[in-house]
C-alpha cells in the first residue's frame, strides 16, 4: 500500500508543480529524475485537459533538450507511450490534440523509424475519425515513415480544397490537397 501512495504523492506533486506555472521547475526534474518522467507519462490519462496538455508540452521539451540522453530518450519512449499519445491526438482539446501532434513528431525525429509499426497502425483510425487537422497530420505521419502502402488513401485527397491548421513551422492555412501532394511526391 506504501509503495502505491508514495507514486500518487510523487504525480500529485509533479501536478501541482504544472497547475502553478512551473513547468521549468517540472523539466529539471524530469531531466534528472526518471520517476518524475514516469509521473508524467501517467498524467497523460488525467481527467484535465491542461495537466494532460502540460505533460505533453513538458516530454516533448525533454525529447528535445535531451535528444542525445539514451537514459532519459529510450525510457521515456516505449510503444506503450506512443499509442497513448497517438490516441490523444483525437482529443476534442486543442490543447492536448496539438500537444500530441508535436510529441509525436519529436518521437519520430529522435527515434526515426524505431515506432514505424506501432504509429501504423493507428493511421487508419487517424484518417478515418480525425476532423481535417487531424487528416494532414496523419498524411505528414505518412511522408515521414514512407507509408508508401497510403498512397491510395493520399491521392483521393489531393483536391480537397479545405485549409488546415497544425502546429508546426510552416503548416497554417495550407490546402489538404496541397499537403496531400507533397506526400505524394515522397511516396
């Protein structure tokens, strides 16, 4: 019973640490602490929105500080996490939807194609029940991976005309189709 309420003692505070703004505070941590990394991946199931939103915002900032970090990078990082994260990026929140897209991102960019079937799997699902947003950033998720096996599915959406909005460089107000194309180029 010890063993659990300690775990709970350890979220809670990371938690309360986000709730006052100290995300740093919550980053340094985790940089040196692998139980607080774990304290964050399990408040992605939080029933608030802004502790799931910080705790994405706060592993991605890990994966970025510490690219290079084999003990903060491949603990941090397992299919498990990458299929909750995935799952995240059908939130009705913004907050969480856009946090679960950069995560990904910095997943695939740090451990290249290491989760290529964990993240394929998901892309059916992504494309089928995703609004638009969600569309384009599965037809990225697409071209980073070569999942060539989509090139069906991205060519039916080289005429949609409806702009997009995803939080990354370069990705707001772009036509569907226009994206669309440029995965089929890469394919």
């Amino acid at each position: 019973m010890g063993l659990f309420s300690f775990g709970k003692k350890g979220k809670d505070k990371i938690k309360r640490l986000m709730e006052e703004n100290k995300i740093d505070e919550v980053i340094e941590k985790a940089l040196k602490d692998k139980k607080t990394v774990r304290d964050l991946v399990e408040l992605l199931s939080d029933s608030n929105p802004g502790t799931v939103g910080d705790a994405l915002f706060v592993l991605t900032t890990i994966l970025r500080e510490s690219p290079n970090s084999i003990d903060v990078s491949w603990d941090l990082v397992d299919k498990d996490l990458v299929d909750k994260v995935l799952s995240l990026v059908l939130s009705k929140n913004s907050y969480v939807k856009e946090g679960a897209m950069v995560l990904t991102m910095e997943i695939i960019k740090v451990h290249g194609y290491r989760f290529k079937d964990t993240i394929d799997k998901h892309v059916p699902r992504l494309l089928s029940e995703g609004d638009k947003n969600t569309v384009a950033f599965t037809l990225l998720l697409i071209k980073e991976l070569s999942l060539s096996k989509y090139k069906e599915e991205v060519e039916k959406l080289t005429e949609v005309e409806d702009k997009i909005i995803l939080p990354f460089e370069g990705m707001k107000w772009v036509k569907l189709g226009d994206i669309a194309r440029d995965v089929l180029k890469e394919l």
